[in-house]
C-alpha cells in the first residue's frame, strides 16, 4: 500500500484552512481594515506546508492533527507576516506575490506593517492556545521558545537581514547556507518539531525530526531558488529570475542549476535516513519530502 | 514609615538595565547592525515603567523581582517595538524620540522594521523562559497569552490601527477612550498582571490587579497627552503638541486640560482603592501610581 499523499494533502488543507478562517479576527469587527489586511494576506491560496509539517511531526510520534491545529495555524501566521514585511518598499519593494498585490499595495503601508506585527503577535497566543489534549502542559513554554528562536535575531529575522544585507555584494557560500538556513530551514524545522514536542515525543524522537526537518529546509530553499530561475509567473506569480534581477544570493547563482538540483535530492534522501528509526508513523513527512523536491510552485 | 519611591525605583531600574543588557543579543554577533539596531532603542535611556510594574506586581503577591525579571524584559521590549515601528515613515513619521534620532533614521527603514519584529519575538522567547523559581508552570502558558491578548489586534496594535485612522477626523469620545485602553492601558495592566501571575497570584489577586491596572493605564495615557500639551522638547525630547498638529484624539482635545488633570487624579484614587485589599505589599504599585501622575515627561 502506498501512501496517497494528494488525498493526505488536501484533507490536511481542508482541515488547516477552516481552523485560519476560525482564528483569523473577523471582518466584521474593529479594527475592520487591520483584519481584513490579516485574512488578505494568510488565506491567500497557498501550500499550507508549514501547518502540514506541524501536524506531519504531531504523527510521526502518534499525536493527532487535531490536537495541534492552534500551533499549526500559529506556523502560517509566522510565515504570512514574513511575506508581508518582506515585500514592504522598504524591503523587497514587491508589488505582487502569487498573482495576487502584495499587503501594502491594498491596505497601505502603515497597515501593512502592523497587520504583520498582529499575525506574529497572534502566533503566539495560538501556540500558547494549545492546551487542550495536551500530555504535558510544560510543552508549551518549550515550543514558545523554539518557534521564537526560530523566528527571530538567530532564525528567520536575521536570516532576512544578511539576505538584505547581501543583495548586489559577492557574498561567499557560507553567507548563503547562513541565510538558506536562517531565513526559511529554521522555521521549516520548527515546525515538525512543534508538532512532534506537543504531541508529546520523546527527547529522542524530537531530535530525529529536527535532523530530519532541518534538511528538508535547506532543500526547501535551495528548490524556491531553482523554480525562481525556471519558473514562470503563470506558476509563481512573480516574475521569474526576480532573485537574479535582485542580486540576491541563490544556490544556482553559486552552483548552477544541475548541481543545485543534485543538491536539494540528496538533502530529500537524507531527511528520508533521518526519518528511518520512527517506521511508518514518519510516512507523512517523507511524502512531503517529496512533494518539496517535485513541486512546480 | 513611608515609603521611598526614589530608591525603588532606582533600584529597580538598576536591575532591569542590567537584565536587559544581558538578554538583549551582543553587538559582536551577526547579524551586526540588527543587534545594534535592537539595543539602541531598547538600552536607550528610560523610565522602565512596564518592566517596574511587572516587578511591583510580582511583588504585590509576595513574589521577587529576580523571579520575573525576564518578563520584566519582555514587557519593555514590546513597548521599544511599538515605538520603533510607530515612528516609522508611514506611521508617525517621526525623526526624534526623547532627544534622539528614532531607529530608522540612524540604522534605516528595513533594519527598523526588522528590529521592531526580531524585539516582539524576543519579548515572547524571554516570558517562555521565566521558568526558573515558578510556582505553577502553566503559568508560563497563561501569561504569554495575556501578553499577545494585550499587544496584539484586541490590545496595543488594535489601537494604534484605530489611533492612526483617527487622525485629522473628528471621532467621538468613545473612540478617544478605545485608543486609550487598547494603545497604551492593556500593556500597563498586563504588566501588572504577567508578574502577578508568574508570581503565583490567587485567581482574585489577579483580577484586583487587572482592575487597578486598567486604572492606571487610562490615567498614564491621559497624563502623556497633558505633557504633550504642556510639556517643552527639552522635557519630553520631542516637539511639544505634536498630537495637536497631527490631529491626534487626545484627552485634553476633548475635555480641556484642567478637567484631564482631574480625571487623571480620579483614576490614580480609583487605581488605589482597587490595591486597598493587598495591603502593605502592593506599597510599590501604589507609589509607582503616585509617580504615573507627578512626572513631567
């Protein structure tokens, strides 16, 4: 029996985006603009591969999806305020993401900013939201403090800030594995091993998946890089080679796109030999593994 | 025996400088500036009220100041957020702040932005490891949601959101007091409370402490827009009735300068009568309630 990862997928999907519907603050109340900013920018179609991570890791040690929907909705909102400040003018000055106009461009600048400081904010009070089935209540003060180192000066945050930093410099390769595991691998990580830490696995089992995740991160990445340079705005909705206009540092800018695409299988295989000792609870998270290598967008 | 508010407060301050220097990530450590950028709103000089209240709250229910200091910090790092993104070009627009230029006008819109969030996520990281010396460590859980409840859409940025829409129009009272409370109170009485909490407060102490809080913060917010009125740039380090030519909805704008002094006085003796049954060990709250109307900047 193989594991069917498109029905997998979309059940997830379903389930993650009725629970952002639920925990987004509604339109009809005020603030009216700030929540309309907010559920412009997180219910966008999207992936929802941070959210499928978290509950992929809250499986792979028996926990159910249920029981972390909070978190994993908490993950999505990280991830929707990076966008939303990473395309502000004073940062990648992007007018569209996906086809669609960026934050800013719709609900203004000053907006912007705070609908983002608001889904960070928010996050928080998600994963401190988490209590309910919960093994152990002490978990959540050690997935607080994961999510906010991943997310912040020594995760995602200053990931952004030497990517920026970079831009138009001749930066060495260790300046783009800082930023590749940074900006995008940390919270990646992050995310199975929320899931897996408050569905209550064991030191063990939480540092396999975090082995595991961290890999899956750093090909994450170093596919967005390849997909900027093929990709096309039909299927990204941004202009492809946007990366290479921008200077930005890229895999293929430093290895080409063949052995960037080398690169990222092998970083899928070894997620894969990570993921080994947890059997056939970890089959969800290989198939995403999967999925992050084979997708087109 | 009366009590000298001078020495707490110095004392206090003392204490949380130091703890604020420690936790705040080191200049020497990439990524360089966004740490400088960090420190530099963060250590500049302050009154550290919300990081005092925190400790005078944990105090009210018998706790110590080092058992919550990290919260303490946390505290003071959301408002040093709040100011840096508030200043920012498409919000206030504001060059100086207390005599000094704000972040962006030394380290740059794009590090400002960064700054503010990689502060917000820290504040979180820092409450997740108030672990040490707790009575209750679900406490951690409930206090990380009190804080995100107080800063985010329902608290602080709701009412920065509301404040900025305000502006040049002629809103009711009712949205003068909304900005109020969510702007600026909800972060004064959660500081009061996150200590309380962590502290090991009775569900009862609590909710006194919430009530004189909520009390508090209106009479802060009301006396910074008399100072902002009355007071001169060497006082308060920015150009005096900046609200009135921005059109802010301010108290005094509303109700005259004299009935805000009495209404900020009333608050004070409401914020007291609300501490009368905790004795002698909520002296600090009180003192610190006394000292909330007497500045002068």
């Amino acid at each position: 029996m193989t594991f069917d990862l498109k029905s997998y997928l979309d059940a997830r999907r379903t389930l993650v985006d009725a629970a952002l519907d639920r925990v987004l603050p509604s339109e009809d109340l005020v603030p009216v603009n700030l929540h309309r900013a907010m559920r412009y920018s997180v219910l966008a179609p999207g992936k929802r591969l941070r959210p499928t991570l978290v509950i992929a890791g809250a499986e792979a040690v028996g926990g159910a999806a249920e029981s972390v929907l909070d978190t994993a909705c908490a993950l999505e909102l990280i991830h929707a305020y990076s966008l939303i400040h990473d395309d502000l003018p004073a940062m990648d000055d992007d007018d569209y993401r996906r086809g669609r106009l960026t934050n800013h461009k719709v609900f203004g600048e000053a907006m912007a900013i705070l609908a983002g400081d608001a889904l960070l904010t928010l996050a928080f009070r998600l994963i401190a939201n988490n209590t309910a089935r919960l093994p152990d209540p002490r978990a959540i003060a050690r997935v607080v403090a994961e999510v906010a180192d991943a997310a912040g000066t020594d995760g995602m945050v200053g990931g952004q800030v030497v990517d920026i930093e970079s831009e138009g410099k001749d930066v060495g390769t260790d300046t783009l594995e800082y930023i590749h595991r940074h900006k995008t691998a940390a919270l990646i990580r992050v995310s199975l091993t929320a899931g897996a830490t408050l569905a209550g696995g064991g030191a063990e089992q939480v540092a396999t998946i975090r082995r595991a995740g961290e890999a899956l991160g750093l090909a994450f990445q170093i596919v967005d890089d390849i997909l900027d340079v093929e990709g096309n705005l039909a299927e990204l909705g941004k202009t492809a080679g946007s990366d290479v206009r921008k200077k930005k540092a890229t895999y293929p800018a430093y290895h080409g796109l063949e052995a960037s695409k080398r690169q990222a299988s092998m970083l899928i295989g070894e997620t894969k030999r990570y993921l080994e000792p947890l059997g056939p609870s970890a089959e969800p998270i290989r198939a995403l593994a999967d999925f992050v290598l084979e997708r087109r967008s």
